[in-house]
C-alpha cells in the first residue's frame, strides 16, 4: 500500500512541522540542486537502506524470541506510478519509531559533518565537491536529487503505530503519527521532470529501473521485486511480480567470475563511498574455521577517520546471514579503513560482540586477515607505486599505529613504511633504502620529529647533519613520536633522534685534529656554563658546549631517554599526569653572541643584563626548534629593550 492509501487515515493529533539541523540543512540544499552527475545512484541508497532494514530485522527476531515479526518473505520492492510520477522503494524490514525519524533523517549526528561543511565551502571546483559529499554519504538525502517532495511512512517492528514524514526539501519537515502503517519502511518519490541534459532520466520506466538495480544492487540479499506489465491479447495487459536482482553472495563467487564492476558497487554498498576501490583482497580459509572474506582498500581517507565515533571494522556473516555491521574484533584498530564482508561458516547465529572478542577462531581469522591486507600493501608497494603513494598518502598515518601494539607484524609495518627524508624534498624513502644510503661507518638511523618538514629543516638540530651531508628522516605526524620511540631500531640499527643526548659525526682523525681546540674551548666557558647552569636552573637541568651547532647560538636537546615536549603534552592532553622533563640548552662556542656573553661576564658585567641575555638565548634556542615559552610577554619584553638600546 502507497503513500497515498495511507495519507488520509488515522492520524493522530501529533502533527508538527520541524526545522532540519543546520548541518543537514546545508546538505540537503546540495542535494536539491544537486552537484552530482550521476543521479541514479539515489535508488542504490534508498535500495541499500531498506537492504540494512530487512537484515536487522531478521536479526533482531533471531535474538528476541518475544518479538512478533513475520520474517517468512523479507524483500524489497518498488513500485511505480506514471501517471503520478512516483516512485516508493518498499522494505518490511525493522522500520523507525517516531523518535528515530526525526533523529536518523533530520539530523546528521556523524562525525565530521563540520569538516565536510568547511572543505565544501573552500572547494569551487566541482569534482571536488562531488567527492567530498561522495566521501562523506548522503544516503537517504540523495532521493532530492530526484524528486520535488519525499514522503516516508515507517512502521518499527514490534509497535502498534507508525509515523508518516514529508519534506520538500526547502529546509522544514513535518513528522506525524499513524495509527495504521505496514510494518518496514515505504519511501515515495514525487519525481522531477525527465530532463536528459541534467542527466534526470524518467525514473518510472521499467527498464531505466532494471539498469540501475542491475548495475549497483544485484547483489543485495534480499529480493528486490517490481509488478510490471505485459501485453496481453489485444489491447489487454496483465501484470506479474518480477524480482530484478540475482541474490548471489559476491564473497562466494570464486574471483575469476566477478568482474571489476561488480566488486566496485559491492564496494559502494558496503562503504556507502562513491568511489572506487584502491584494491581487492578477495580470500577463503577452510580446514577447521571455514570463512570467506570480501575485503577494500579504499582510494580515500574517510572524513571519520580520526573520529573516536568513526565507523570501524568490516561486516560479520555467518552462512550468509546478517550479523552485524562494523565487527572490530575482525580488524584491528590501525587498518580500521578497511571495508567489506566476512562470512563465517561456524559460528553461533547468536554470538555477541563480548564473546566475540574473546572467540579463538575469530582471533585466528583476524591474523589472516591482517596478513592478507599487509601482504596487499606490501605488493602494492613493490609492483605499484603509484597505488601505493596514494595508499600511504591516504592511511599512511593511521598505518603507523600499528607499530606500536601489533608486535606480530611490526617487522612488516616496518617494510611498507614510507618517510620523508633530506634525502630528496619531493620523494619520501622506506628505511631499506635509507640503510643503503648511509655513510661509511655510520651505526645509527637519524630522525627528527616535528609539526612540519620545513621547521625540522630549519631546526638547528639539523646544521651539523647538513653541514656533513648526513640523512635525516624527518617525521611529521604525531604518532610518529609514539612509535619510533617504542620500535627503538631497525635492521640491527639504533633509530636516534638528533635532538637527543650527545651527537658528535666526526670521523675519528677528525676528533684527534679538534681534541686541542675542544679542550680550550672547554677551559674557556666553563665558567660561564657553570653560571648559566645555575641561573637558568628552574628551566634547564645542564648548560653545555655543543658540537651540532654551525650557525645558531643555542639549541635545546634532550637526554637520551628522555620523553619529548610533544609526548608530554600529548599525555598531558589525554589526562596522564607526567613529571615536566627539564631539556639541556647546547651554546655554539664559535657564535658572536655566546663569545660575546663569555667575555661579558668573564669582566664582571652587570649581573641583571647577563641573566637577561642568558634568558634571551635559552628563549630563542626554544623557539627556534618550534617550542613554546613559559613567559611570552615577559621573552618579548627583554628583547623589545634590548633591540631598543642598540638604536
């Protein structure tokens, strides 16, 4: 039964009219005047919905004994009027509550609606735009593409009532109660005009239907019928119920006789992304668990990536029966990108996502996975670079948190890492071939973390490195500090920070022709390090001479085991408590300003202005490494003095 069956009878008195939230507001306009190309994706949507509704229904009637559902013929089903220019895509699925409604299709309560939005408003161009909402999902939203009006009547599986919703699309809604709706959901189009230059194809034509349902939703589960007609006996017609998509499993299929296609839109439905796949990772495992695994890498970071409410994992079958959605005892948090399907042929209908995690087989189906997918990359890596820069480009980051939990495979991590480095400004290096880079005689891997290549660059870490024409990866993500300190080295070598305990690269007759003038040197400012050590005592825990230095005055390093200012502040962000760490302020001795400040205070200058100046130098050490102050007004107030009197 139509909406329009239901649209006059049994109302009940709670009729309102509801602004949609802003977020979905300014979603749904993109949706009215639309921006996509392609609109007949809009049916894959509302088709792939009512495909979730059907599966969480039959599971919910698995779990709740009590429920009263008659799950005996699931299907989906479109109906179409010609005349009216409607179009309703049907389910008998779990339907909505009146709750639900509002909640699920006037709001987006999804993580990384407020980047989407942003990025959108800087993006002009087109393609871009179109990928962004493709990115993100707009599921039920693209039915505007389409049409000038949507209805919905929902009944929730269980419930006695139902609820009716219509919109326009023009930012209000309005939301009523019915006291008689079929259990599932109906959603009806009120279609635009054909109009083939906008590419709005007459979607109540037979076969405009049959294409799209054959070429993004074959594969769904669950019958997808249509009542068509045929001719009959002169100028008679009869009708018959046809179902217009095959059901077949794309898991089970053996690989060779899917074609790429048919992969692709699997991969949309599952994802809900409008792109393609970067990669397949299509897998059986027989012996005591047997399980088929569909699995893809996608070509871009979703939105939600770095969201703690973000989507994760893949989903859960047991012998091509619905389980779950996003199953992360499946798929660890690092590769938490990874989309598609798990069938397993030997678990529980029943089983829980608590049982779940501890389930044996299923931690042993989640190694092969990990494997699987790693094994993808690394090929990726080896045998396409360009898939493979896009992989690292996209993921790279999240990757990288593998490192620091999944001993088993760190060794692979490890080989698929991808770094930039000194060695070249554009390409970045895996540590392979860095190793055979390294100079002769050189143990230790260099590395540098920081918030940008260019401050790292700029570090006066880095002048002795440039200076002896020494490698450094320069690392920029923040978990970088995380992992390298807990992989501590690679391929037998000692992964070391530059700005940590003593660096020295002089060769050993370069360290017998210097010893003289290091030794001098020492003699010389060791008094004016033992006062700065202790004038700057509440701020740095050693004052040194530094041999890393060429052209700045100062720099600050740290112990070699000590944790970074950005590791503490990381852990002081997630409510850790961590004891401040005080850092060892390095001086160039061939700098003007550190000679000039040995012989000020070698003749007994006044006491104030040295301590001014030696502040001055542990501040500029500090900012010039990208740090942050204790006493910013205080900094700028000396120097602004001091630049004052040399006018």
């Amino acid at each position: 039964m139509g909406f329009r069956g239901l649209k006059g009878r049994g109302v009940s008195n709670r009729a309102e009219t509801l602004e949609f939230q802003a977020e979905a507001r300014q979603l749904l306009q993109l949706m009215v005047h639309s921006i996509y190309s392609n609109k007949d994706v809009f049916l894959r949507e509302l088709i792939s919905n009512a495909s979730d509704a059907l599966d969480k229904l039959r599971l919910a009637s698995m779990v709740d004994k009590e429920l009263e559902v008659d799950t005996s013929d699931l299907h989906v089903e479109i109906e179409v009027d010609r005349a009216a220019r409607t179009l309703t895509v049907r389910d008998n699925g779990v339907g909505m509550s009146r709750d639900e409604v509002v909640q699920v299709i006037g709001t987006i309560a999804k993580s990384g609606t407020a980047e989407l939005l942003r990025k959108l408003r800087e993006s002009s161009d087109s393609g871009a735009r179109q990928e962004l909402i493709g990115q993100f999902g707009v599921g039920f939203y693209a039915a505007f593409m389409v049409a000038d009006r949507v209805e919905l009547v929902t009944r929730r599986a269980g419930e006695s009532g139902g609820t009716r919703w219509e919109s326009a699309g023009e930012g209000t809604y309005s939301v009523e109660s019915v006291d008689e709706a079929p259990q599932g959901t109906s959603v009806t189009l009120h279609l635009k005009p054909a109009d083939d230059e906008d590419n709005l194809h007459d979607y109540t034509a037979e076969w405009t239907i049959r294409e799209i349902v054959k070429r993004y939703s074959d594969f769904i589960a669950w019958p997808i019928r249509m009542t068509v007609e045929r001719p009959g006996e002169g100028d008679e017609t009869s009708t018959e119920t046809q179902t217009l998509n095959s059901m077949k499993a794309l898991w089970a299929r053996p690989r060779d006789e899917v074609d790429e296609a048919e992969y692709n839109e699997f991969y949309k439905h599952v994802s809900r992304d409008w792109a393609d796949p970067l990669d397949i990772v299509h897998m059986r495992g027989e012996g005591t668990f047997e399980y088929e695994a569909l699995l893809f890498i996608p070509s871009h970071a979703p939105l939600d990536l770095f969201s703690p409410q973000g989507r994760r994992g893949v989903q859960l079958y047991v012998k091509r029966v619905f389980i779950m959605d996003d199953c992360e005892a499946l798929m660890p948090n690092y590769l938490r990108f990874v989309k598609g399907v798990v069938d397993a042929h030997d678990l529980s209908l029943n089983i829980s996502r608590e049982i779940l995690q501890q389930d044996r087989q299923i931690q042993v189906v989640r190694r092969r996975l990990v494997k699987k997918i790693l094994a993808t990359v690394k090929d990726m890596k080896a045998n396409h670079a360009e898939r493979y820069r896009t992989f690292w480009t996209e993921f790279g980051a999240v990757v990288k948190e593998g490192l620091i939990d999944d001993t088993e495979n760190q060794g692979t991590l490890l080989e698929i890492l991808s770094v930039a480095s000194t060695n070249d400004p554009a390409e970045p290096t895996d540590l392979a071939g860095y190793v055979g880079r390294m100079k002769d005689g050189q143990a230790d891997i260099y590395y540098a973390t920081g918030d940008s290549r260019a401050m790292i660059e700029n570090s006066p870490h880095m002048e002795a490195f440039h200076a002896k024409g020494y490698e450094v990866l320069l690392l920029t993500d923040q978990v970088d500090e995380v992992w390298i300190e807990r992989v501590g080295q690679y391929d037998g070598r000692t992964l070391r920070s530059i700005a940590k305990g003593d660096v020295d690269l002089d060769t050993e007759e370069e360290k017998k022709e210097a010893e003289a003038e290091r030794e001098q040197q020492r003699k010389e400012f060791a008094d004016l390090l033992t006062w700065m050590g202790v004038t700057l005592a509440d701020s740095v825990k050693e004052v040194r001479l530094s041999s890393r230095l060429t052209t700045s005055p100062a720099c600050v390093v740290g112990d070699a085991h000590d944790i970074t200012p950005t590791l503490e502040k990381m852990y002081r962000a997630m409510g850790h408590e961590v004891p401040a760490v005080k850092r060892i302020l390095e001086l160039n001795p061939g700098h003007p300003l550190v000679t000039g400040l040995r012989k000020a205070h070698e003749q007994g200058g006044a006491e104030e202005s040295l301590k001014e100046t030696a502040e001055l130098l542990h501040g500029l050490a500090l900012l010039a490494e990208g740090g942050e102050l204790a006493d910013p007004s205080r900094f700028t107030r000396l120097l602004a003095d001091r630049l004052a009197r040399s006018l």
